[in-house]
C-alpha cells in the first residue's frame, strides 16, 4: 500500500465543480495524506491530477475514471468520483458530472453533508438534460436538510415549471418570496407565467403591474395597456398611461401612437402631439394605408402649436394677473407640451393653489403633469408629491402609479 502521493495545488483545493450548482469541493492534501491508497491507483490517480493542472482535460478524465475502475476502499472510490467531477465540470461533460454525482450518492463513507451538497449540485444536471422531475426531487432533498436560501426555492420553482408543475411552482416562490417581501424580477416572470397558463388574467396582470413598476420594460406596460384599454378607462388617466409608454420609448404600433397624438390634441398639448406624430412616422411604425392620415394629423398638430406660441404670451399674462386656476393649468399643460418644465411648474403650481383651485377642472390631471415636469427636472420629492396628490383620485390612480413607481 501507499499513500496518495500528488494532489491539487492549495491553490485549487477549494475549487468548486465547474458547471455545478452547488458547493461540493476537493478535500484537502492533508486529507489524502492520512490514507492508505494502492500503488495502482494512486498511480492512475496522480496521473488525472497532473492532467487537469496541464489543462488536459481529455487525459485527465480518462484517468479518474481509470483510477475509479480499480478503486477498492471507499476512500478510492471517494477520490476518484470527486475528481471526475471536478474534471467532467471542465471539460463540459454533462453526462460524466451526472454519474459521479450519482455514485458519490451511494459511495459509503460520503459525508450527509456532502450528500445534501451533492443533492443540490445534481439537480440542475437533470435539468439541462431535461429530466425535470428528477431535478425537482434532487432539490427537495437538498432543501430537506433545512438550508435552503430564498434563491434554493426560487431554483426548485423554475425546476417545477419545467416538470409543468405550476401549483408546485407557486408554492415554491411564496417560500423564495414570502408575504411582505419584494420578489426578484426572477420570480415575478414565472409568477406571471403560471398565472397566464392558468388563465387567472387578474393576477397575471397584477403581476406585470409589479414587474412594470419594479422591472420597467416594454413587454410589461403592453400587457398593462392590453388590459386597461378594454376596460375603458378615463379619458385623461389613460392619456397619462401612454405618456409613460412615449416617455421610456414602450409604444409598439401606431396605434398606441395615434392614440396619445389624439389625445394630445383633445386636451391642447398640441407641440406634443406634433412631436409624437413625428416620431412615429420617423420610427416607421406608421403603416402605408395610415400614412396620409398621420401626415394630414401631423399638419394639424404643427398649424395649431405655431398658433398656440403666438398666443402664448397673452395665455400667461392672463393666467399671472388672475385667480382662475383653470387658466394656469392651461398655460401649465401649454408650457409642459413645449418641453418648457420650469415653467409648467410654475404655472401648474399657482392653478393648485388654495385661492386658484377652484375652479379646476381636473386637479388630479394638472398634479400628474405637474410631478411629470418635475421629473424632467430631476425633481423627485416633488414629483413624489404630486403623483401621490393625482393618485388620491380613484380615475387618475393607473396613471399616478405608473409614473411614481408604486
């Protein structure tokens, strides 16, 4: 007998098993040392190592699996196992880590910790071979053990929607993200996935409401436009709705364009209607068959915001020198349609006032301008404010929400 003589560099002792999920390690020098091992398979052993520092991962898995044939005591058997698995990990071989995972789950004298590890490290090795229901149990039993994170059952979710175990699933991401706690953008996609494999539209949608605000991105603000525009919401929210789309560029077609132009145009912000025009006809999404209507829009929108600077001046003398808030927050949208926020503060401010007030129409509408001039600004505090102020009324609170973040 002899004792295993060449091991890895300290270096690489800790190395984790490339291509693994999990933590299984290499034991360390000392720990070979204090066994006796054969000639013949430390021989073939010692020859792997010396490989897979050489980078030859070719010659080195042949030799673990050479020093695992003629392994007799558990400790070989160990050794040469864990040593493939580090080995097959490099070299790409899924098959080889899957075997050796297997065999260290049933080699005597593995640890239970070990095993728990080895558990965890298995699963994503039956799942890139599609054999998602040996994945899900592999990580049920490495999250019997009790050591589970919320990123373990966030893992054990996805395993679960690829066995199409959706109940499962959602199980599993109430325990990766419980009540009170804010889920990752992971977790919300496949919460809203099973949600719309099981048809539960209401949830689905509340989910991407979460993922829009937390998450933003075009996919989600279309599901939430997809919903909402059905339903008929008010006029001037829904406005506010595709103000957001334009603002972070999530408009898809020119529909949603044409929409927000329209709007624009009804409520006076005739500049932003001008420039929403434009850039949908510069972005292509207007087709041929609506081309002539757009460019016909377009001219309307540009006669009429050329008039409306003209006025402009006699629009903001009249608004300074009065006490009728629904003029200042005509000036306000004016200004804001103009790119002009410091001054839409302004005048939108004064509209809101206790001695303005009055006689506005539509105050929820002139605070969600007022926090959109504010974030132009940069001005969160305030735009905090006035989005809150605007969602207070029921008709505006989509829209509020959408542009606060909450």
């Amino acid at each position: 007998m002899t004792k295993l003589a060449t091991v890895l560099t300290r270096a690489t002792r800790g190395l984790l098993v490339a291509g693994v999920l999990g933590v299984a390690t290499l034991a360390s020098q000392g720990a070979y040392a204090q066994q006796q091992t054969s000639a013949e398979f430390s021989e073939k052993y010692n020859a792997g190592v010396t490989a897979y520092k050489g980078h030859d991962v070719a010659k080195a898995l042949a030799a673990a699996k050479e020093a695992h044939a003629v392994a007799k005591s558990s400790f070989e058997k160990t050794a040469s196992l864990k040593l493939m698995l580090v080995v097959a990990g490099a070299a790409g071989k899924v098959q080889d880590q899957q075997e050796a995972l297997e065999q260290l789950l049933t080699t005597e004298g593995v640890s239970a910790a070990e095993k728990v590890q080895f558990h965890k490290s298995l699963a994503p090795i039956y799942a890139a071979t599609n054999h998602y229901d040996k994945a899900v149990t592999e990580m049920k039993s490495y999250l019997a053990a009790g050591a589970g994170s919320a990123a373990d059952w966030e893992t054990l979710a996805q395993l679960q929607y690829g066995a199409h175990d959706c109940k499962g699933a959602l199980e599993s991401i109430d325990k990766a993200a419980p009540a009170g706690k804010e889920a990752s953008e992971g977790v919300l996609k496949l919460r809203y996935t099973c949600y719309t494999q099981d048809k539960d539209g209401a949830k689905a949608v509340a989910t991407a409401e979460e993922l829009l605000r937390r998450y933003p991105k075009k996919e989600w603000y279309q599901v939430v436009l997809a919903d909402l525009l059905p339903k008929k919401p008010d006029e001037l929210a829904m406005l506010g709705v595709l103000r957001f789309g334009y603002e972070h560029d999530f408009l898809a077609d020119e529909g949603d364009y044409t929409h927000l132009a329209d709007s624009a145009l009804s409520e006076g912000t005739t500049a932003e209607a001008q420039h929403v025009l434009e850039k949908a006809l510069a972005k292509k999404v207007i087709g041929a068959k609506s081309k002539d209507k757009a460019e016909a829009l377009l001219k309307q929108a540009k006669d009429r915001a050329a008039d409306d600077a003209k006025s402009l001046p006699q629009l903001d003398a009249e608004s300074k020198a009065g006490k009728n808030g629904e003029t200042d927050v005509k000036l306000g949208l004016r200004y804001f349609s103009m790119g002009q926020y410091d001054k839409a503060v302004e005048a939108l401010t004064r509209g809101l006032s206790a001695d303005h007030v009055a006689k506005v129409r539509r105050p929820d509408e002139a605070n969600l301008v007022l926090g959109m001039s504010y974030t132009k600004l940069h001005k969160k505090a305030e735009a905090d404010k006035a989005f809150a102020a605007a969602k207070a009324d029921p008709r505006m609170a989509v829209a509020a929400k959408m542009w606060a973040g909450n």
